[in-house]
C-alpha cells in the first residue's frame, strides 16, 4: 500500500493539491512564497511589535489579546511556529493563535525567530527565549499571570518548545505552568522507524527533507556535541518539566519520537497526555482545516492549553 492509500479520505484530497517542497533545493523558492497576514477576529486585537532577539538585534513579535479585558490578570503563552527550522512565519499562524486568546481566555506572544541554515543552532532557541522572557518580564503591562505561563509550537516550533522548557528548568526561569510541543521535531538522528518509513514526497514532511533541516540547522556542531536543548531527544534528565500535552499523525516521521519523548515524560514523573491520531500526516490540521478530524485535533489542543490555565 503506498502513502496516499494509508490517509484518511478527508484529508487526501487537500494534501494532493499541496505543492511538493524538497530540501534544500527548493528552501529559496519556497521561502519567497508570501505569507500576508490572515486574522479575523473581531474579539483579539493583534500587534506587531519589535524587541531585543536573542543576539541583541531587532526582532518581529506579534502579540495577541482580548479586545475587552477585565482587571483580572491573564494567561500568557508563547507560541513558537513551525518551518523545520529552515522556513516560516508568525503571520501563518494568526488564526490559531486567535483561538489560543478566545478559548484560552490568554495573552499570545509569537516571534519571528531567526533561521538556518544563515542562522544555525542556537538562534531559533535563543530568540524564542529572549521572547519568553520579553513577555514575563513586561507581565505588568499586559496583566499577565506569572503562574500560568506556557509554551507551545507545532513541528519545529514543537521542538522548539521542548528545548525552551529544558532551557527555563536549567536557567532557573521564566517559571512554565505547561508545555504543549505538537507533533514536535525533536531527534535529529533518523533512526526510529516513522523516520524511516516515510520517504513519500507527497508527506508534507519526510525522511530526505527532514535529514536536509537538520543539517541546517545544527551547522558545523558534531554530532557527539550536539546539545540537549538542541535536539531534546538527547535530554537524560526530564525531570522537573511542566505539565505537558502533545500529539501526531500516525503518517507523521515524528510519530516514534513523540511517543518516545511521552514515554520518557512520564517515567520522569511529569504529567502528560498524548493523542495519536490515525491516518493522518505531519500537520493535517493545518493542510485540511476542514476536515472533521482536523478540527477534532484542533479542538483537542486548545482545549488541553484552556484547562492548564485552569488548574
């Protein structure tokens, strides 16, 4: 059975229409492909702000929150977006990070981190850091509550975020109340057996793409020297993490990383819930947002990050 025959039918359809992007050949092409704005939301208000990243120069953040808020301080999240560390924006996530505000009741901050393979291992971490502790130093202006504090990403933001609760346990601070690292890329190794099985082009993320984004971003680091807040799989000590969710496609290269990663969470004491789901490729939701299975797996995320403000 090929990769096509193994998706559920609402999503084929859409990933089909999806153009093919293939590392690094086709990384220059597709990062001119625009991504213009797209909130809607008249209950969130979005700003475009500039601060210090994580090597002292400018950087983008969008912050989104309620249009009508209360005196009652409020849950903040970072959102760090996906692009295999190689490609993406902020701007492509602005609906969701709507719903984050809407459902979550919560404040998101999302940065424009910086990219490899111009900018290798640690930018990324490093900016998204800077933005973390951008937002909880500055908690007084927007009202944010310091207990409740999370993280999130999808794909390489997902690894993203792993990385940053290593880094806020280690660093002593900012203090993280919840992780939520989807479908995340953690293991820069390829060995498990959903990094190798899936080699279709038609994937969104596959073996050849995900091994070319690695190299890229990990630079000129040997791989004996590669560092836990690199490639979070190389964490032996997960203790001391916040709460976490997570989830993947079962069609997903992720998908044994992810479960390793559950695995090894809860043997460390944290607690965690995991979805995996059927038939469905790396960042289904966001290829097919209309497909039942699709909003279930949304509606599931958000849900987990609503309740963890409520605990």
């Amino acid at each position: 059975m090929n990769f096509l025959d193994k998706v559920l039918d609402e999503l084929r359809e859409p990933l089909k229409l999806l153009p093919i992007v293939k590392l690094p050949e086709d990384l220059q092409t597709a990062r001119q492909t625009p991504i213009p704005p797209d909130g809607q939301s008249e209950t969130v208000r979005i700003t475009n702000r500039y601060i210090s990243g994580g090597d002292g120069q400018e950087m983008l953040i969008k912050i989104y929150e309620p249009i009508h808020k209360d005196n009652k301080p409020l849950p903040a999240v970072l959102w760090s977006h996906g692009g295999g560390y190689v490609l993406g924006h902020p701007n492509s996530d602005d609906r969701l990070c709507e719903s984050f505000v809407e459902k979550g009741k919560c404040i998101v901050v999302s940065a424009d981190y910086r990219l490899a393979p111009e900018h290798p291992y640690p930018a990324a971490v490093e900016d998204c850091y800077s933005a973390l502790k951008w937002m909880t130093d500055n908690y007084k202006i927007f009202n944010i509550d310091l207990k409740r504090v999370a993280i999130t990403g999808g794909s390489a933001g997902g690894g993203i975020t792993a990385s940053l609760a290593l880094l806020a346990r280690d660093r002593g601070g900012p203090n993280i109340c919840f992780q939520m690292p989807l479908y995340p890329m953690i293991d820069n190794r390829n060995i498990t057996s959903s990094s190798q099985e899936i080699t279709d082009n038609h994937a969104v993320w596959f073996k050849s793409n995900n091994i070319a984004a690695w190299k890229m971003y990990l630079g000129e680091i040997e791989n004996e020297d590669i560092p836990q807040y690199a490639a979070p799989t190389r964490a032996d000590n997960l203790e001391g993490l916040p709460p976490t969710y997570t989830c993947v496609g079962q069609l997903d290269p992720f998908r044994d990383e992810t479960i390793d990663y559950v695995a090894r969470l809860a043997r460390a004491g944290v607690e965690v819930e995991f979805k995996l789901y059927p038939g469905c490729f790396h960042a289904f939701e966001h290829i097919a947002p209309d497909a039942e299975i699709s909003k279930q797996a949304k509606e599931e995320y958000i849900k987990a990050l609503a309740k963890a403000f409520q605990t």
